[in-house]
C-alpha cells in the first residue's frame, strides 16, 4: 500500500515575487503566507472563517486565507497588505486610513484594507450602504466601523489624503 | 442626612497648566500608523525565533471534574514533538498564584495548569510542544486524560446556597467575598420618602470585548543568566510580574516584558500571566522559545470574561417631586472559576456608588461567588459598567413606575455642574463634568423634539418607537488603596506611570514610555506633549513602540488599563521632558554666555538668547556636548545627562478601610447617550435608528483620538446590549465559544452614530484632561431604556437584563406581566 501523499509543490506569485515551496497539504494559506514566508502583515484573529483579518487578493478576489488551504492555491497570484505601497508610497486606502483614523490598534486593518481594494478594484463609486456590505466580512473591535467607511469613501473619490 | 460638600480638610491638588497653545488640542495624525497601513507592525505572532516551538494546550471537556490520570505516552512518540507540561510538574516547580482576597477564599490554589482538578470547560491541563502548529495539535490529541465528573455550579444567584458542590477545597464555601456598604443615613432616607420602588431583580450578562488579536507570546529562557524575556501581548506587565515573580520564585529583573504592537485589549490581556508561567517553565525545560498563539476557540473559552451580577431586592426611597433619595440593593457577582484580578471587582464598582446622581444614601450588601464558567478579569468599563447599568435601569424603571419623564427625573437628580468638584457619599471626588448640559448635547443629536412625530410615523409602520438615555462615568487613575478595602493586609495604594525622554547625541528627541498602548495611540499624544513643551514639531519627536521593562522606563503599576494614560502617562512625559527642557536651557545658557537659563529660551529646536535670537545652540549641539564632548562643560554642569526620568504619582491617600471610605479615582470623565429603537412587536427584532453619543473627559489632547475610543465603546457595548452573550449550559458548556455564535456588530448592525464633546478641564490633573475609552457602557443602558420604552404601547415590560437579542424582546413581547410582577411601588 503506498502511503497518502502529505506534501506538494507549489508555485505561487505574491505581490509581484515567484515563491516555490513544498507545502504540507494540510497548511492554511494564511500560515503559508505568515510562517513559510514571513509575510507577518496577513493576520488571524478567529477559527471559524468569520473575522477577515487574513483577507487576501488571490488572482484579485478578495479571500479568508484561514479558509484555503496552501496547495489550493498553487499556481495563483496573490496580493497581501505588504504589496499595497512597495515603494514606500502609501495606496489612497491606506492614506485615507491614516487620515480619518480608520485604525486604532491595526490589527484588522491588513484584511480591511484587502477588502476595500477588492471593492474599489470592481465598483470606483461606492455608496456607504455598498462599502458597508463590502467589509461586513471584516471584523473590528476598536473603531465602530464608522470612520473606516468614511475612509473607503474618501479613497474612491480620491480623497485620501 | 449629609450634606454634599467636599470634606474641608481633604487636600486637593489643582496644578497649573503650563504648556503653551501649539499641538495639544489639535488632530496630529498618528505616528503609529504608518507601520500598521503597511503591514509592518509587530504582534506578538510575528515574532519568530530558531527552532521555536509551538505550544498547544489540552484543555478541560468538563466544566468541573477530578483528573484520575494523564498519559502523554503516545504524544511525547509522536516525531516532532519536544516536549509537555503537566500540572504536577507545575505544582512541583511552582507556587500558586498570589491571591488578593483575604482568608477563607484567598487560600484557594490557583497555578497555570490544572492540578487534581479541573473547574471549567476549557481550562487548561497539558501543555504540548512541537515543530509546528499543526504538530501540536496533533500531539494535544493524542493526550490521554481521565476525569471524574462533579456537580457543575453555573448559577449565579444559587452558587453559594448550603449543599452546592465546593470549587475550591480551601475555601468553606463558594463565596469568595462578601461587605457591606453602608453610606448616608438610609433608614432615615426610607423614612422620609413618599414612595418606595422595589425591584426584585436585575441581571448583568457575561460577554467580553474579545479583542481580535487573541493573546499569546514568545518565550526565551536565558540558562545562563537565569532570566526570561517574554514577548506578548500582555497589557498590565507591573500586575503580571507580582503574579510571576512569586509563583516562580524570581525577582522581578529575571522577567523581561517586552511587547510591540498589541491587536486589542480592552482589559481581556491582563490577566494571562497563568498561560506565560506554563510557557516559562516550558522554555526552561525544553531549552528552546516557544510560541503560544492562543485560537479563537480557546481565547472565548477560557480566558478573561466580564463579571457577570445579579441585583437583588433593590429598594428605592423617592419623594413625590421625583427627588430620589438613594437605594439598597442585594448584589451577587460570579468571578468564574478563578479570582485571577478578583475579587477587586468588589470595591471597584464603589468608584461611582450614586452614578451620576445625587443620591447620598446607599446600603450595599456586595459579595461574589465563584463557579465553574470562564474565569473572570477586568473588561472595558471593568465593575463600574455593570453598577452604572444598574444606576440608569433604576431610575428609567422608577420613572415608569411613577409616571415621571426620564429626562426630567434625570435633570433633578444629576449632580450639578455648580457641585463640582461633588464628593460622593463614600468619599470619591467628582472632579469636573455638566451632565445636564451633556444630556441636553446628547438630545439634540438625535432631534429628541421630533420625536413623537418620528413615533406616529413608525407606528403608521407597524412599529414601535423607543427613545433611552445611558448617563456614565468612566472613573479613572485608580488608587491601588481601594484593593485594602477587599483585604486589609494588602499593601497596595497609589498608582504611577514612568515616561524617559532623552535628547542624544545627534540631537534626536527619544521618547520611552512605561505603557502597553493596543490602539490608543500613545506614540502620537506622547509627542504632541513633547513637542509643546520643547517647541518642536510632533515629527521631530521619537517615541519608541511598544514596551520593553528593560528599558528603565517601567513602574509598579505599569501598563494601559484603567483610564488614565492622559493623566498618568502624560503626566510621566511631562515631567520627564520638563526636567529635559531645564537642562537644556542650561547646557545652552552656559555655550551662549548668558547669566541663567532666564536668559535664554527653546524654538525651533534651538536654544536661543532671548536678547538676540542669532545667538542659538542647536539641539543636536547640546546632544553632542553632554554625549560626546563634556570636557568643554565647566563642572558644575557635568552632571547633565539630557536623559531624563520622571515618574508620576497621583495625589492618592489611604482610604479608611472600616468605612470603605475615600476617593479611589483621580477622575471621573462622563458620557451621556441617547438611543432611538424601532421594534417590530410581531417579532421582537429592533433596528437603532438614531444614536448620539456625547463624551466629557476634560482636556482632549488629541479630539480625532478621543472620538475614535468613544464610537469603538459605543459599538463594543451596543454590541453586548443586543447580541454578545457568553451563555453556559446547565452543564457548563460554554454555547457562544467563537464569532460564529458570538456575534459581535459588523459594519451592518452599527446604527448611524453621531458624536459630540464637551471639556470640562479636571482640577486634578497635570493636563486637565481626564483618562477615557471605557465609557461606552452608556449603550447598554440607553439600549435598554430605548426599548423599555417603546415596549410601553405593548403591554408595559420592564427590561431586567442587560442582554436584550431579538428573542428576548420577543419573550417581554409575549408576556409583559412576568417582567412586571418583579416590580412595585409603596405609596406612604
């Protein structure tokens, strides 16, 4: 009897670079992503899929990388927070962020900001009621929500700064 | 009865407000959150090192149970695996954690893993260690553990009832403490009323803030020096390191407390300094790091929960005119299984005794119990929240029960702005604060004159219209005295908080501080101070992230809980860069040959003569001089180090321990919420439709921050007034254990929120400004109210719990006699 395979290679593209690796079959992406790769911005705050701190774009879709496993994604291109500004030059989401205080302790707002980008990549002019259905996947404990929708609004008018 | 005047021989500190017009006040934007935008903060999971393990604990199925036997055979087999902890070793290499109550209850053992017995569901038992998360997990499973099941104590009310199964072996029964308060002359206030209202119960429910980075840490263990360092996300290191150092016979320099970026608090990571014994010892004896980075799961199971209470056989002395005259009432709260920072909840409460009123006689009997659900910790609002619900439903159910309009009864019996600062009657000093004048605010936001229009139009709907008022006070700077109310012996009181700033050697302002910020931007308030007083900009100022003990910038009480970082923080960051801006005036003095540092003045990162302003020293200048050039200094000015240290200590004096008497705050900043609700009487499902929030905390040094903290309370307590509940089973089974049944408000649930201020400036402080962020309890009452009354057109039931889901409504929809029965008034 041969035994059940445990590992796979695979190939992906993150924010531009070319990472092949052997994966057990059982990682999550999220733990791809944070352990094999170091990419620590990608964060996990529940077990149950519902809090979308680990927000990824995988071939520009918005995703829960707690509920894809690495070798799922194999082949894809995948854009986490750390690809938003690469040369130092903050995204209007993660300016206009900063400016109306969409953040307090950061800890959701990796996975915020990947669900907003996900939004604004697909619909330029967003109402709150449609910016608010975007995030609702997006757990936050410190701000109420109130000034992260002000936030995504601004980006989209081009009002981030 | 007494009278309402602040006790003459009582000294009071009101210091001058020195800094000069320039940042405080105004929204600098956040230093902090360049990193975060970007993915470039560290928390606690971010922080790797070779060959670290990853711990998984095996966790308790039973919510009270003996262990007979443990076998870690096939785990320890398992490739990969480096090792376990379990609770006998523990017990060996440990002693139990210091208790804060007094004898029974303080002899109960409470070590970081579970020893002979197991005393809720989740609580840990093995410790497990491998190469990767995964492993770990597989390992815990392979743990063989056997448990004799015992009689689970989940009531609260009946916890301590004669022939109800034993926590704790020590202790003689399950109440962990019990006092009376006793303040006025409440049979002569019963007296004198006309009306007496009874309630015979009210119910605070048990959630928390579950803050979305769960807790965890990384461990080292130096062999050679004996000394851990513990990365972690642990908010109060001054209160972890009393617990540790003891339970692991160390001193406190062998505990290194280091932290970046935190995802969270709200009180929830106080009390972790159990899991990190167990990863201490794990470290040591596995001579490698280890890693715990707690799941969701576990984090809802079994780490901090609010206090949950019942209030019981409440009676409430009132005149015709509305005057209440105090009350008495029977309080029971349920700590959990542990007393982990308890049983202090049962003195911290007494910070705001009358609430926001002028009641001045209060008879108390407080005692908590403990039993087998998720041991309890500070959470947001941490006593007070749950006394001042208690506060608002009384005077909404007497004002119903009388006829009396909410908003007028409030109005006479608020404390007046012309009582300030107002002593209660068990001694705290209100500092500052209009509450009348926040309500009116608070009003206004939500158009209260529209409002029966906006009530025939729901109801032209189907709907029923509801609008409630919360009135809170979020006490802050506590004095540590308070805790001798619980136990005599203690020797605690005060508070303090430590800041260094530095000018070096290339002219670089540094900044330390002795807190554990998780959000409420230290980094950026801390500068603006420093920049004011150094006449520099917020960006010429380096304020180091995070927390290191390390770093000489660590006091008793170090940490960020408790309201206070404006006062105790600030106030350590303003010495210290006091004692900085003299020492340069005088290093700059002496170079630009001027008679005394009165000659001579900062600007622009200069020290300048004010008699000719192109005689200048630049800062970078003075920090060569002093660092690296001191030979030109004559002697006298040798001893200048540009590095200076300044802790703040808080004007706190002993209470009277017998009376349980005096202030345990230093200030006592306000919130006033107004709520409108739709109800839809077929199914009890509600919407808020308008919500205005209004905030007092004194000077605001940063307004964008403050309004930050105040709309994130308001979310966290509308959240626990409408959906979060942790709800245990008759068996003990936690039945909310993570966000899919726990469900916390996502960007659609939060109502419209409309915010506004008001600075009453504290006497108090070096500042004016008062400590903030917790005082969003006011949603719950104001959720409460809200529904209260719209429920008057459907049959007139009181709202008794704090916990009010669609269901619920639904239940006071379809037998408001029931929530009436618990309700009375006796006319004299």
């Amino acid at each position: 009897m041969t035994e059940p395979i445990r590992s796979q290679l695979i190939a992906v593209e993150v924010n531009g670079e070319r990472h092949e690796r052997d994966v057990e079959a059982r990682r999550l992406l999220v733990h791809f992503l944070r352990d094999d790769l170091d990419l620590t911005g990608t964060h996990v705050g529940c077990d149950t899929g519902n809090c979308g701190a680990c927000t990824v774009l995988v071939d520009g879709v918005a995703i829960k990388s707690c509920m894809m496993l690495a070798v799922q994604a194999d082949g894809s291109s995948i854009q986490t927070v750390e690809g938003l500004a690469p040369d130092g030059e903050l995204h209007p989401l993660q300016q206009a962020f900063t400016s109306f205080h969409a953040l307090q302790c950061g800890y959701c707002t990796p996975g915020m900001l990947m669900s907003a980008k996900h939004l604004l990549d697909h619909n330029p002019e967003p109402t709150e009621a449609e910016i608010r259905r975007a995030i609702q996947g997006n757990i936050c404990r410190c701000t109420g929500y109130v000034n992260i929708v002000e936030a995504i609004a601004a980006a989209a008018k081009g009002g981030g700064a | 009865m007494s009278e309402t005047t602040v006790t003459p021989d009582r000294p009071i500190t009101v210091e001058e407000t020195e800094t000069a017009p320039g940042f405080i006040g105004v929204n600098v934007p956040r230093k902090e959150d360049r990193r975060l935008v970007q993915g470039e903060g560290v928390f606690v999971d971010d922080v790797k090192r070779h060959g670290m393990a990853y711990v998984h604990f095996v966790r308790s199925p039973y919510a009270h149970a003996a262990i007979t036997r443990i076998d870690v055979s096939k785990a320890v087999a398992l490739e990969g695996v480096y090792g376990t902890l379990l609770g006998e070793e523990v017990a060996a290499e440990t002693d139990p954690f210091f208790q804060i109550a007094p004898p029974p209850a303080g002899e109960l053992k409470d070590y970081a893993l579970a020893v002979g017995k197991v005393r809720h569901v989740g609580e840990p038992v093995v410790a497990v260690a491998a190469a990767t998360r995964e492993l770990a997990r597989d390992a815990a499973d392979l743990v063989e553990v056997d448990y004799e099941p015992l009689e689970a104590v989940v009531d609260t009310e009946h916890a301590a009832d004669p022939g109800v199964a034993q926590l704790h072996d020590e202790a003689p029964s399950n109440t962990i403490w019990q006092g009376n308060f006793d303040y006025g002359d409440y049979d002569a206030a019963l007296a004198e009323a006309d009306k007496v209202v009874r309630i015979k119960r009210l119910h605070f429910h048990r959630f928390s803030s579950t803050p979305l980075e769960t807790s965890g840490a990384v461990v080292e263990y130096n062999r050679g020096t004996g000394q851990w360092t513990i990365h972690s996300n642990n908010q109060f290191p001054g209160f972890a390191i009393i617990m540790m150092g003891p339970a692991l016979k160390v001193g406190m320099d062998k505990l290194r407390f280091v932290s970046q970026d935190i995802g969270g608090g709200f009180g929830n990571k106080i009390c972790t300094h159990v899991q990190l014994v167990a990863l201490c010892l794990l470290a040591r004896k596995l001579k490698r790091a280890v890693n715990w980075t707690e799941w969701r799961t576990d984090q809802h199971t079994a780490n901090s929960h609010g206090n949950e209470r019942v209030f019981l056989d409440v009676e409430v002395p009132v005149r015709s005119d509305g005057t209440m005259l105090g009350f008495k009432a029977r309080m029971i709260d349920d700590c959990g299984a542990f007393t982990r920072y308890e049983p202090l909840g049962c003195i911290i409460w007494a910070q705001v005794t009358p609430g926001v009123y002028r009641w001045r006689n209060v008879r108390v009997d407080f005692s908590q119990v403990c039993t087998n659900k998720s041991p309890c910790g500070p959470n947001r609002g941490y006593s007070r929240m749950q006394h001042l619900w208690f506060t608002e439903r009384v005077i909404d159910i007497v004002a119903e029960q009388l006829g009396l309009d909410p908003v007028e009864i409030r109005k006479r019996n608020y404390i007046r702005a012309d009582e300030m600062p107002y002593e209660t009657p068990n001694g705290c000093v209100y500092d500052s604060g209009d509450y009348a004048r926040c309500l009116d605010d608070a009003l206004k936001l939500i158009d209260y004159g529209s409002i029966e229009t906006r009530r025939r139009d729901a109801e032209s709907r189907g709907k029923l219209l509801g609008v409630g008022i919360g009135s809170t006070l979020d006490s802050g700077t506590n004095n540590f005295g308070q805790s001798t109310i619980v136990n005599p012996e203690l020797q605690f009181s005060g508070n303090n908080e430590v800041a260094t700033v530095k000018l070096d050697i290339f002219g670089e302002i540094v900044v330390t501080l002795g807190t554990t910020p998780q959000g409420q931007s230290h980094e950026t308030t801390a500068a603006q101070v420093v920049a004011d007083l150094l006449q520099v900009e917020p960006d010429d100022v380096t304020v180091r992230a995070g927390h290191d003990s390390y770093w000489n910038s660590h006091a008793g009480f170090s940490g960020t809980y408790a309201s206070q970082f404006a006062v105790t923080g600030l106030g350590a960051v303003k010495g210290a860069t006091e004692m900085l801006r003299e020492e340069i005036l005088k290093i700059g003095a002496a170079v630009l040959g001027a008679e005394s540092t009165e000659e001579v003045e900062l600007g622009g990162g200069f020290v300048k003569r004010k008699d000719n302003p192109e005689a200048a020293l630049p800062f970078m200048a003075c920090g060569a001089i002093v660092n690296a050039n001191n030979a030109v200094l004559p002697l006298e000015l040798r001893d200048i180090t540009l590095n200076c240290r300044y802790v703040y200590v808080p004007p706190h004096q002993l209470p009277d321990t017998e009376r349980k008497y005096g202030n345990l705050t230093l200030t006592y900043a306000n919130q006033i919420h107004a709520c409108v609700v739709e109800v839809d009487p077929e199914t009890g499902v509600y919407d808020i439709v308008d919500y205005g929030a209004v905030d007092d905390c004194g000077i605001r040094i940063n307004p964008q921050i403050v309004e930050g903290q105040v709309q994130g309370a308001t979310a966290q307590s509308i959240g626990a007034a409408t959906h979060e509940t942790f709800v245990y089973d008759e068996d003990g089974n936690l039945l909310t254990p993570n966000f899919y049944d726990y469900h916390v408000p996502h960007a659609l649930d939060m109502p419209p929120m409309k915010t506004s201020s008001v600075e009453s400036a504290s006497p108090f402080t070096p500042l004016g400004a008062k400590g903030m962020g917790e005082g969003g309890g006011a949603g719950l009452s104001a959720v409460a109210a809200a529904l209260q009354n719209a429920l008057q057109g459907a049959g007139r039931p009181i709202v008794t719990s704090s916990s009010n889901p669609y269901h619920r409504v639904w239940e006071l929809l379809q037998n408001p006699d029931e929530s009436r029965s618990l309700v009375s008034v006796d006319e004299r």
